[in-house]
C-alpha cells in the first residue's frame, strides 16, 4: 500500500484513465475462468475496464473474437515490478476460478496480494468455500461460478458503494497482517523447534547449490538477479544456471559477461511457466537447488542461512518471501 500509484502504467499498456479497473494478475491455467470474465466484457458499463494482467500467449484461441476491446485489456506478460504497479491502480481485484477440486489444495498466492494491497476482492465460490478466512461482504463478494450475469451484478455491487469499497480495502489491509511470515512461522512453532538443528549446523564441503534462473526478455533485470545470485553463492559451493525461454532482447548478450551456464530453448513453442526449471534441473549439479526469476534480487544471506534448515531429517524444502 505504500507503492505510489505509476501514471506512467496508463500509457505504456493503454489503460482509459477515466476508467475504473477490474483486474486480474496472473498467467493463464486450465482452471481460470477466462470465458467469465470475457462474457462479463462484452456488456460492462462505460465507466469500467477489465485487465487480465499475465501471459496468456499459448492461448490466444480461448479470447473470444467478438469482445468489446475498449472493455477488457489483456497485458501479456509483464516485469514483477510493473505488476505491482498495475496492482495498485486496480479498483477491484478478481479471484475467477472454475470448479475444481484442486482448488482444495492449492495456496492461492493471489490472496495474500490482493489482501496485502488493500484492495476489494470479488471472488468466485468454487474458490470461496475452501477459504473460511475470508469473510462475505467484509473481506470479499462472492458470486456464482461460471455465472455472467451474477458476477456482473455483484461487481456493480461493489463499484456503486463507497462504503462497502472502503471497509473491504480496510479489512483485507488488516487481515493481510496474518499473513506475514513472522506470524505464520511464530503460530507454527517451527521456528523454536528447528533451533536447535541450526545452532548445530556447519555448511558442509560437500553442499553445493546450484541457482537456476528462468528468464524471457529480462534485459532490465538480468544483471541484477545474476549478481545476488553470485553474492549469495559467496560463502557456499554452486552454479548459477540461466535457462531462457527466446529472449528477443539483449538478456543473453548481457548473461555471458558472467561467470554462469546459459541454456535456451530451441522451439519458442515449448514456452510454458515450468520450462525453465525443469531443463535446469537436467543440467544441475547441485545437491541443492533454488529457483529464481529473471526479475528478482536474490537475498545475499538467503542460501546460507536456509541451509541449516537441512541439519533436521524433517525438511525437504526451503522457501522465503517476495
């Protein structure tokens, strides 16, 4: 909430400033309930815009040819820190899914985001039922999966009441504090039980880590990821792979001035959000193995210090924040 609103995000992917923005970040997964939000589109107020932030380049077939294109904006792909830019000048945040029951088991980072920057969340019931946490017309509006005309009515709900709009942002604000990864671990007790492990705990000389960065047209942010990856690899044996997806920029001219393994893909048509992972995964000599994004700044002590979660038999993986 602290992120001042870019005007500059208005021009560069043609958003109405007039307009009030229903948006969506996230790429495209077969349980998104894109044909919802497209049906929605087609007869939405004039004062009102859709934007589908997130690469959905595979597929082009499910966006419908008859859609009022100055009512719904599909981004494509965009860097992390433009997405928390768009993010911010949303007025309203969609949460559309399908009904599925793996919805059951998935953790819908989207949630966390949309509560952490304060914004109104109109979310479908496939996804409603599994989250107790969320309170009808407090912290969401919920409305019929799949149903055009009850999503409409319950987002013109939303929009036509000041009221509502400002106790919601105020709530999710709130509830988004629960969520912080010193609560989470400090209700979790994980923290005091792995103490003891890592008081123990000396790297050992047979750890190595190998670091494998997914990129697509990074030329902005390479730099930057390549050399925390490197900083963090400082006091521990490692690698840094670089697996890309095509780029089109200057992201490899700019990776081989380092001391790094670049892989590319040789068919742009094999595209997809695991790709980049699973080919490092081939190529990885690391006994550890930490993913990382082309755009993201990797934390210098991260990789020492989640190592010594390892001492305990109990733990397979380690995670950190964005």
């Amino acid at each position: 909430s602290s992120l001042k609103i870019d005007k500059s995000m208005y021009e560069k992917y043609q958003i109405p400033k007039s307009k009030k923005i229903i948006g969506f970040i996230g790429n495209y997964i077969d349980w998104l309930d894109i044909e919802t939000i497209q049906g929605v589109s087609k007869n939405l107020k004039d004062n009102l815009v859709i934007l589908v932030v997130g690469d959905f380049h595979k597929y082009k077939n499910l966006i419908s040819s008859d859609l009022k294109l100055e009512s719904i904006i599909f981004t494509g792909k965009v860097p992390h820190k433009d997405a928390l830019k768009l993010l911010k000048i949303m007025d309203v945040c969609l949460l559309p899914y399908k009904k599925n029951p793996i919805l059951r088991h998935l953790s819908i980072r989207k949630v966390s985001e949309y509560l952490a920057a304060g914004k109104p969340i109109l979310i479908s019931d496939s996804l409603k039922i599994y989250r107790n946490d969320l309170i009808e017309g407090e912290n969401v509006v919920s409305y019929k999966t799949g149903n055009v005309r009850d999503l409409e009515n319950k987002l013109y709900q939303i929009i036509d009441d000041d009221i509502l709009l400002k106790n919601l942002c105020q709530n999710n604000r709130r509830l988004s504090k629960n969520y912080s990864w010193d609560i989470i671990i400090g209700n979790s007790r994980l923290d005091s039980i792995l103490e003891i492990y890592r008081k123990n705990y000396k790297i050992q000389k047979t750890d190595f880590v190998s670091i494998i960065i997914k990129v697509l047209n990074e030329e902005e942010h390479i730099e930057m990821a390549i050399k925390s990856a490197l900083e963090a690899l400082n006091k521990v044996k490692g690698e840094v792979i670089i697996v890309d997806s095509k780029s089109t920029d200057r992201t490899i001219e700019i990776a081989k001035k380092f001391p790094v393994k670049i892989y590319q893909l040789s068919d742009e048509n094999d595209k997809c959000c695991g790709i980049g992972p699973q080919i490092g995964y081939h190529f990885a000599q690391g006994n550890f193995i930490y993913i990382l994004d082309g755009d993201m700044n990797l934390n210098k002590d991260f990789i020492v210090n989640s190592l010594t979660y390892f001492s305990s038999p109990e733990i397979a993986g380690v995670g950190g924040n964005i």
